[in-house]
C-alpha cells in the first residue's frame, strides 16, 4: 500500500511504522514499531459468497466449495502464523462472514498476538455479527464499494448491495471498530470515484483504499476493462488533489493506494510539481523504505483449501499447501522458481523496466498482469510514466523525512 495522505499531507497513520519504519514519527498507536519481518497475510476463508462481482479474484460462488479447511485445520494454520510472526491476518473470501466460525478464527488469532482484520461486501454485516467479531478482537473492516448505488449494485450483481454495505460500514462504526472502504477502479467505476470519496464524509468513515484491477480470478475475464495508462494517469492525480481538498478542509481522511506501484513515482513526480524538490526527495525516501511491490515478500495468500499464493490475486498458481506443509515452510522455500524470482525481480525485468529510474521503489509494479499480456519479465501494461520520467535524475542518498514543506497545517 502506498499512502497518499501520508506522503502529500503528511497524515499520521498507525501502518507508518510498519510501511516506512516510520513509528517514532507518528502520534498514533503503531501496528508494529519497525517495518514488517513477515509477511502480511490474505485468507481466503471461503469460497462462499452472496454477491457475484465483475472483478472478484477469487471467482467466489453462491454455494460451499469442497475442501474447506476445518476449524481445526484453521487453528493450525493459525498457530504457524503466530510462530512465525506474521503481524496481520486479513480474514476474506468469498464473503468471510458466511463461515459460521469466524468470531472463532478471529479471537484465535488476536489472542497469539496476531491483528486481525476482516475484508468483506459489507452487506451481511448486522448489529449481531458486528458485535461477535468485535468481542472476538477484530481490529479492523474494509467494506467494498465500487460505486454509487445503481453502479455499484451492478457491478456487485446484486440490486440492494450498495445499501446493505452502507449500512454494514454504519453498524461497525456505530459500534466503534475501524471502519475503511475499498474501491476497485475499472472503466464502468470509474465514473463514481469522486462519489465514492464524498460517501465516506457522508457516514463518517476515514480511510479509502483505492485498488487497482489485477488481472486474476474473473479480474482477468475484464482485463479489457481495465483503463488505459493515460486515464488512469489521470485518475490517479485527480485522487491525490482530492486528498488535498478533503485535508485542507480539515477532513484527516487516510488515502491508500494498492495494486501498482508506479503510484509510488508518480507521487514523487507529484511532489515535485506541487511542492517542490526537497519535498519530492522526501516522499522518494519513504517509498524506498517501504521496498516496492510485495507480492511473494511482504504480502501472502491462503485460500479456502489451504493453498499458498503470492497475493490473493494469484490463485492460478499455488507455492503447496498447508495440510501438507507448514506455511512457514513454503514460504521459506528458496527453491520455488516463481518466489525465487519475485524476490529477486530487478535484475530479471525487461523493457522499459529494465533501467527505469524508479525501479527500487517500484519494482515493476503487477508481474500477474505483465505476466497475463506479455510474459512474467515485461513491463506492467499498467505503467504510466512517461519517458522523460523514467530517466529523471533522483537523488542517490537518503533524505532528511523529519518535516514536508508545503504540505497543510
């Protein structure tokens, strides 16, 4: 994830420590006082889901799909996780509150001292369930919304879906869980992002993550919708000016942005142009620390079977399985070609990838969606800077991060 609220406004968030080894900067509790060891994981709990989205990665389905893992197995696996360290357990699906032990799972994980967090449409999210789950320690909820309500409810084949997650987000924060909205961008959401943004003053949420499309699950089967790089160029900039206005209007809203790290060069580029060089070293700087696209490092997926990934994007192509060994394990497991050439990626890149000046916090953004056009190796389809950009001459060393001129008071 990179931050937008953080990086331009300067915005204190309690992943600072864990993103940037930024703790001792931020005011706010941290969920972790150093950069994170281990990686941060998806689980997929189920399949199972009462929607059926455009865009889901996990080709979710109405009913059980076999080979679940039991609430035994579950409490293994989450006895390895906790072994290992991970520091955060995302519980997701299929719709994860349709598995009827969840407040289990989650008071299983937050009592090893793991932060549990939930994904989910937000819809089946009663006053009952909000309450198992924040009596079990759920930490947080992402509520998916891709739209205003006739284009949500389309896009999230269901009529209704965009109510009954308004009023999910309402019931979490109403109970005083950490409540934050997802959004995926495509050509038929993007029309409403402005609209998204404005819905969380209107229920008082204050984090909006905003998703690229990755090209996995029925993802892939809309990869033609995605937007070309100069829209997306464009939306991008526009989400970062609304930041802005939300923050200067006193609104300490959290902007996130997931699924393509040629963001990050963008906001320093951004930086720049609006606040000046010494503030573009600054953000520069940051995402250094943060190191890049984490698929295969920082950022894991187990899905309803057991089946290790990546991402949870990537559920073509499985690393093994928990019920044959521990995910500990399989993600040590240097001898795996696609882990072993996530993890040393840079050198492996071609194209304009290959000497780009962004490459270290970058990375080559999304290599599921170079991977579904033009091979593993290639530039990101998604890449939208331009030529001049790629070669800009960045500063060689570290920058003072301590205070960013120009941003608001």
């Amino acid at each position: 994830m990179i931050s937008i609220s953080k990086l331009l406004c300067d915005l204190d968030a309690e992943g600072d420590g864990l993103r940037y080894d930024a703790a001792d900067e931020s005011a706010k509790p941290q969920i972790r006082e150093e950069k994170q060891r281990r990686p941060v994981v998806v689980w997929n709990v189920t399949k199972r889901c009462n929607l059926h989205c455009e865009h889901c990665y996990a080709a979710a389905q109405s009913e059980p799909a076999p080979g679940e893992l039991s609430t035994a197995e579950a409490k293994g696996l989450i006895r390895d996780f906790a072994d290992y360290g991970i520091p955060v357990l995302l519980f997701s699906g299929g719709e994860p509150t349709m598995r009827e032990d969840l407040p289990e799972l989650v008071a299983y994980a937050s009592d090893r001292g793991i932060r549990p967090v939930l994904s989910t449409n937000g819809t089946l999210l009663t006053a009952e369930t909000v309450e198992a789950l924040q009596a079990a320690g759920l930490q947080y909820v992402g509520v998916s919304v891709d739209g205003r309500r006739e284009r949500n409810d389309a896009f999230r084949g269901r009529e209704g879906a965009f109510d009954a997650a308004v009023e999910g987000i309402e019931t979490c924060l109403d109970a005083g869980i950490k409540t934050g909205l997802r959004y995926t961008i495509t050509e038929r959401t993007a029309p409403d992002m402005a609209g998204v943004v404005d819905l969380l003053t209107d229920v008082g949420v204050d984090r909006f993550c905003f998703y690229h499309l990755d090209y996995g699950g029925r993802g892939a089967d809309i990869a033609d919708a995605d937007l070309d790089p100069d829209e997306k160029r464009a939306a991008i900039r526009r989400l970062c000016d609304l930041t802005r206005e939300y923050h200067d209007a006193g609104e300490e809203i959290e902007t996130l942005l997931v699924g393509n790290y040629v963001d990050g060069a963008f906001l320093v580029e951004y930086a720049r142009e609006e606040f000046g060089e010494a503030h573009a070293r600054r953000v520069h700087e940051y995402l250094q620390r943060n190191g890049g696209d984490p698929a295969g490092e920082r950022v894991a997926d187990v899905d309803y079977q057991g089946n290790v990934h990546p991402t949870q994007f990537w559920q073509g192509y499985s690393l093994g399985n928990v019920r044959d060994r521990p995910f500990s394990e399989i993600w040590e497991d240097e001898t795996n070609p696609l882990l072993n050439f996530l993890r040393d990626r840079e050198d492996r890149l071609t194209g304009k990838c290959a000497d780009c000046a962004y490459k270290n916090i970058c990375r080559g953004g999304s290599r599921l969606r170079a991977l579904a056009t033009d091979g593993i190796s290639a530039p990101d389809p998604q890449c939208y800077l331009t030529a001049e950009e790629r070669g800009a001459d960045l500063p060689p060393g570290p920058a003072d991060t301590s205070e960013f001129p120009g941003s608001a008071d």
